[in-house]
C-alpha cells in the first residue's frame, strides 16, 4: 500500500543512519503476495522516498531473488530443518497457539523435497512449508513459522513462472545476505522476530548477522497508522488515500 506517516519516520530514520555512517539506502519491495501488490503503489512509494531521502537509493524486488531463496528452501528441507505441511490454516494456527507439533513434522526429507518440487511445479496447493524451529519455545515466532505458501494470483513482475511464492520470514534473511547489508532499523513490534531472523541466517551459514537496531514506531492519537485499517477506509467509507484525513 501507500507510504503513511509511521513509514516517513522510519525512511528518515534509515537514510539518515546510511548517510551518517557513508552507506547505502537500499529499497526492497517485498513483493511476494501477488494478491496485495500493485505497480501504482512501488510508483507512489518511490515518489515519496525521494523527497524524504537520499536521491541516490539502491532498489530491488524480493522477486528478483525468487529462484535463490526457493534453493535456500530446498535446502533447509535436506537439513531437515524444514518440513511440507498440509495441516488446515485454523488448525495450524491453534497448535502454534498451544505448542504443539504438527503430525508432518515426523515426514522424512526425501519426500518433503518431493512434495515441494511438486509445489514448485504448481501442485500439492494444500501444503506449505514450515521451518522447524522450536514449537515448544515461549517465542511464537519460533513456533515453526510458514516459509513457503502457495499463491495461484499472477505476479505482476514475474507473472505465473513461479507458482510457490515465498513468503516475508525467510526472505528478509536471505534477501539482506544476498544484499550485503550490515545493518537493519526496524520498530521494536518485530522484536519477538530478531531470534527467528537469527536463526534463518545461522541455519543456512549466511555468515554474520547484520546488527538490528530497534525503535519505537510512531502513534498519534485519534487516528490509525495501520495499512489494514486505512485500507478498510478508503474501501467502504468513500474516501481517497491522499485525502487531507488520513495520515498517508
């Protein structure tokens, strides 16, 4: 979606750190879900970038890596360090909930690697795939979180060659490695995701973990920072995203 104030801050905060230390701004889209990506929010998000930052950003797409991060996968599931699941959404979502293991935790390697070439393929629709973390852990990030999930949406960058799409958690450790970078500014409402991110990089020998600083996101009172809740707003109550109301 549309850049809002809470991200003003955090560009700002992260150009400021990159020009203060002789570094670079990269810019990512995450565009792995091809059911909320738009090539009119990347045009309207640059456009607000180089007002508040540096006009010299280095930019990518996570889809750019798409074929490198599916091979980091499949590498996670010869380690067996992850597994193909096949387990109902809300079922799935309760047993993170309660810590308690999947029955597909028990699959072997071998055919969890034929069920995800199979997926890359464009079948077995009904499985994702889960690092295989800690279900027992007091961080729910660490609670074998989703890695992979199939999406049957045409992606508006690389159409329909991949029909497995990977998801945020393993890409925001592969894509910074493949990256280069050192150092990550982020809302401390990811913190409980700092030793998930950690894991990533240690289990697929990524080499050093680029230093995460954290900070507190930005709240105003009477009014919504949420792209969800904007979203609901521009949608059922007749109002635009550039609309004098909103804080985007």
């Amino acid at each position: 979606g549309y850049l809002h104030l809470g991200h003003a801050k955090a560009a700002l905060l992260n150009n400021h750190y990159a020009v203060e230390n002789g570094g670079t701004l990269i810019v990512r889209f995450d565009d792995t879900n091809p059911s909320k990506e738009r090539s009119e929010f990347e045009d309207a998000i640059l456009s607000d970038l180089r007002v508040l930052a540096s006009k010299s950003l280095l930019l990518s797409h996570t889809s750019d890596y798409f074929d490198r991060i599916i091979e980091l996968g499949r590498t996670l599931i010869k380690e067996g360090k992850a597994y193909c699941d096949n387990t109902e959404r809300d079922q799935m979502r309760v047993e993170r909930d309660e810590g308690v293991e999947s029955e597909c935790r028990r699959i072997s390697a071998e055919d969890n690697l034929l069920i995800f070439d199979e997926m890359v393929r464009g079948g077995m629709r009904e499985y994702c795939v889960r690092a295989k973390i800690d279900m027992k852990s007091s961080n729910k990030a660490m609670r074998d979180p989703v890695i992979f999930r199939s999406n049957d949406e045409c992606h508006y960058r690389v159409g329909n060659r991949l029909q497995n799409l990977s998801n945020l958690r393993l890409c925001v450790s592969s894509c910074r490695f493949l990256e280069g970078v050192t150092h990550t500014l982020r809302t401390n409402e990811f913190r409980d995701r700092n030793a998930q991110y950690r894991w990533f990089v240690e289990s697929l020998r990524l080499g050093g973990v680029p230093r995460i600083v954290d900070f507190a996101r930005l709240n105003f009172e009477d009014t919504v920072l949420s792209k969800r809740k904007l979203k609901y707003f521009v949608e059922h109550k007749g109002i635009a995203w550039d609309d004098p109301h909103l804080p985007t």
